[in-house]
C-alpha cells in the first residue's frame, strides 16, 4: 500500500517536473508511511526523491515509534546535537526544486531555504491531495466503520437516550466525546453542541449555556477511527433535534433543508460538478427565502484528515470521479434566532452516490 502511494507520487512528479517531495508534520506523512510526527520543535521529515530510495529523517527520541517498511523508506535517525536541516539538505542531493508539506513549520522551511539557496518550493498538496481525494475500496471501508460508529450515536441522541434539556452544551458535548472514544474512535476531532441562538453559529463553541424545553439542539461530532497500520479516518455527522413539541415554524425550515440535501446528495455522483451539487441545494434554499442564510460551501473531502480534497462549492468545476468521499452538509442559520445543518458524508460511485450515514435525517422531536 505505502509503495503504491510513492509510486503514484513519483509519477505526478515526473509530470509536474518536480526533484523532491518533503513531508514533515500532519496528514501526508502518515498517509505515505504509516508515522504520525509529533509537532515537536526537532525536525520530522520524509525526503522522497523522484528516482531513488525515500528516507524518514527523525529524531533519534522517536524512531522507536517508527515501523520501518523495508523497500518504502529507511529511516535515519538524528541525535540531539545534529543538525536535521544540513542532513534533509545533503538528501536532497543536486534537486533544484522540491514539494514541501503544506503543515511544515515556517521555522524549517526558512531554514532549509538558508542551506539551498538555489531550491525552489511549491505546496506538496499539489502532489498529494488528488492522491489522497480518491479512496481506494479499504479506504471507503473504514470511513464506512467510522460513519456507522457516529450513527449509532446519532440514533441514541434522536431517541432521547443522550440527557439534553437542563444539561449544559459542554456536558452534552462530553458525552458525545465519550461516546465517540466507546464506538472504537481513537480521538475525538469535534464534538460541537449549539442550542437555540447558538445553532446559528456552524462553529458555536460549546460553553455553559443550559439546554431548556422546546428548542433546537444541533450537534454536529466526529472523531479519528485508527487501523491496524496505524493510519486514521474521520467520521463527521450533523443532526437536529427539537426538545419539545413540534414548532410549525422550525419544522418547516428544516423540511427546507431536508429537501435541499436530498437532491444535493441524489447527484453527488463521478461525473457531478461540486459547484452544480452545491447550487442544487443553494436554489432550493433561497427559493423558500432562506438564501443569505446559506453562509458556508456544501461540503469538504474526507480521509486521513477531516477536510480535505475535493470541496463541494461554487468555483469548483472539477467532475468528481469513483471514490471520492465528501460532507453534504447545507445549513441555514438566522442570527439571534436558531439554525439548523443536516450533514452526511457521502462517497461518489459510478452509477450512484453512497451515502455512508444512514441514521433517520428527519428532525428528531422530544415532545
């Protein structure tokens, strides 16, 4: 798997002229290898040359978390008083022009600019996102273990049996944490809980605010499922609930939103246009007067990290092919009032969407 993906890799960078890649902190590193760099002040970083041996220069401190994967990469520990930028320099050998990992600390970067005045960079992402935005068949497979785990969830909170009204958002939002780590998640990425006002902001910070009768409580959660290689996927679900009895003027915007990610979802399919996914939704929204309450993109890629390629939004014309996976998440938020977002993530296929959350996508009602 992890010489499949430097193969790849190799190839994109025959066809974009490019020397090197060099990966250091967040996603791509362990993609590509199977190790998780700490962000730590020493330097972590994948030297993978077009032609020749990749190797994981680490701090000496570390390499026993590293699995060497003989034939992949070899790895070449640091002591505490080497110098890590004079030995990534020294690998580099005659490269004039090199990828570095969009995360890289600037620290590093300038630094090894210092030591290779001559060396050009561009953004590693332009290799490693469009490989990363199509998932293999095991890749949908965790992602598929992910979501279902989040689903679970979600059906307890629409069935009442996650305590909201008189709890506090942080402490519903807790709960959700514990539940993600109990349903085999690893870490929790997110667990936001906005009641009432605050679910008119998409990033509301769970604080101190009691959850009381006959309002709108969304949660949108997830978290990091980990494999045997050591490589995580991300979970992401939205769902609302109602703590009362039904409110004519909620159910009705919510049957808004209901409809319009249904139809965004029917067509997210290889071949769609993001942008025509995200304008389906958008036009039946602002056709029921909720427009310029709309105030995000539909949806953003997912994997190894929680957004990634490819990104569901106006610009995007890109057709999406067989195996990318993505959030349809549209949401309408009226300041100072409510809002509501209803989110799945959802894996193009050939002939047809896959939906990976399948938990009820009505508004649950605690009446």
């Amino acid at each position: 798997m992890f010489a499949e993906r430097m193969n790849r890799a190799r190839s994109a960078m025959a066809d974009q002229g490019l020397d090197a890649v060099l990966l250091s902190v967040g996603a791509d590193l362990p993609y590509f290898t199977g190790y998780e760099a700490m962000p730590l002040e020493r330097l972590t970083m994948l030297v993978l040359p077009r032609q020749g041996e990749a190797t994981l220069v680490i701090p000496a401190l570390e390499a026993p978390r590293v699995v060497e994967r003989s034939g992949v990469f070899k790895v070449k520990p640091w002591g505490e008083t080497e110098d890590p930028i004079a030995i990534v320099a020294d690998l580099l050998g005659s490269s004039s022009n090199a990828a570095i990992g969009d995360h890289t600390w600037s620290r590093f970067t300038v630094d090894l600019l210092a030591a290779r005045p001559g060396l050009t960079f561009r953004r590693a992402s332009e290799i490693t996102s469009p490989i990363r935005a199509v998932k293999t068949a095991d890749e949908i497979q965790r992602l598929r273990t992910a979501a279902e785990a989040v689903d679970r969830i979600a059906a307890r909170l629409q069935a009442g049996e996650i305590s909201l009204v008189g709890e506090t958002e942080a402490a519903v939002s807790a709960e959700l944490g514990r539940q993600i780590i109990d349903e085999g998640h690893h870490r929790v990425n997110f667990a936001i809980v906005a009641a009432g006002e605050n679910a008119a902001s998409p990033h509301h910070e769970a604080g101190e605010r009691v959850i009381g009768e006959d309002e709108v409580v969304l949660c949108d959660f997830g978290g990091t499922w980990i494999g045997d290689d050591g490589i995580g996927y991300c979970s992401d679900i939205t769902r609302c609930v109602w703590t009362g009895a039904a409110n004519v003027e909620f159910t009705e915007l919510y049957e808004v939103l209901f409809t319009a990610q249904a139809a965004q979802v029917d067509i997210a399919k290889a071949g769609a246009i993001p942008q025509d996914v995200d304008r389906i939704g958008r036009s039946i929204i602002t056709e029921a007067g909720y427009g310029e309450y709309f105030v995000h993109r539909t949806g953003h890629g997912i994997g190894v990290e929680a957004h990634e390629d490819p990104y569901i939004v106006e610009g995007n014309t890109v057709p999406l092919v067989t195996g990318n996976a993505f959030s349809i998440e549209p949401g309408i938020y009226i300041p100072g009032k409510w809002g509501a977002r209803l989110e799945d993530i959802v894996v193009a296929g050939s002939d047809a969407p896959d939906r990976l959350n399948r938990v009820d996508h009505h508004l649950a009602v605690h009446g």
